[in-house]
C-alpha cells in the first residue's frame, strides 16, 4: 500500500449528551470530514476503560479519539475526568510499548460544536496521515465497520 492509498481508520468514543451529538451536528451541517471515521456513542466517556481503546488499536485503529462533554459539564458528575485520566494512561503504556501515543487523543465538546467535531477529525487524519498506518495492524479491516462492533460492545456505531 502507497501512501497516497494509505486512509486512516479512526474510531471516535463519544459521549451520548454532548459530543456523540457534536457529530451529529456536523452530519446534520454537512461538514465534510474523512468517512474513515467510526462513531461508537457510550453513555458516558467515564464508561471508556483501558482495554477497550487498546482493543481498538488490536483490531485495526489506526488512531483513536475519546470525546466527551466539557470540564465541569458531565452529565454524569466526573466521568470525563475519569476519561481522561485513562486516556492518560493508555498513552503512557503506548510510549512503552514504542506505539506513537498521538495516536489517542482526548477532546471535550458541547453539544453545539459540530464545526469543531469536524476540525478534530480532519486533523487526526492528517496527522494519522503522516504517521503511517499502525504497526499493530498487517492490514486495513475488512470493513471499517468492524471495529466498533469488536472493540467491546459498549456502545451503538453510527
């Protein structure tokens, strides 16, 4: 594979309330994004654990994006601070294992910014794009609808 051919898969975890509906905003705007995202909404980003964003990278995410609500707005109390200090972690065990921990990246929306919903993705492709696909992964997955399904259940794929 070229690198002209090379189109990273992200698979995004959003929260429900603010910035699983972000992305809905950006589909409802017609923002253009790379369709190579995979959207998998939880209840809560608190509800992301470890092993589900390195089960994504397992099965072939190339980068990963957890977004939630903002600081101080969760509608679960703390979950997005939880989220983030999970996230936190997970990069540091990437930077151990030798896997680029600018693969992960943690975001916090409101439901009203679906124009930056789009600009974050756009910019995880771009940097996915000069990064290269993930050592983790021989090849792209079957379909990209796989990963979210595989990843843990946790949520819905849109």
């Amino acid at each position: 594979m070229t690198a002209t051919e090379y189109e990273p898969v992200i698979l995004a975890l959003c929260c429900h309330y603010c910035a699983y509906a972000a992305a809905d905003l950006a589909g409802a705007m017609r923002l253009q994004y790379p369709s190579s995202v995979r959207v998998l909404r939880l209840p809560c980003t608190g509800k992301v654990e470890v092993n589900y964003i390195l089960r994504a990278f397992e099965k072939g995410a190339d980068g990963v994006i957890v977004a939630g609500c903002l600081e101080g707005g969760c509608h679960f109390q703390e979950g997005n601070l939880r989220a983030r200090r999970r996230v936190e972690r997970v990069q540091q065990l990437m930077r151990e294992i030798g896997l680029e921990p600018e693969r992960l990246e943690m975001f916090n929306l409101s439901s009203a910014e679906g124009t930056r919903f789009a600009e974050i993705v756009q910019g995880m492709h771009e940097r996915l794009k000069s990064l290269g696909p993930s050592p983790l992964r021989a090849e792209p997955p079957a379909q990209l609808s796989d990963i979210p399904a595989t990843v843990a259940g946790a949520g819905e794929a849109r």
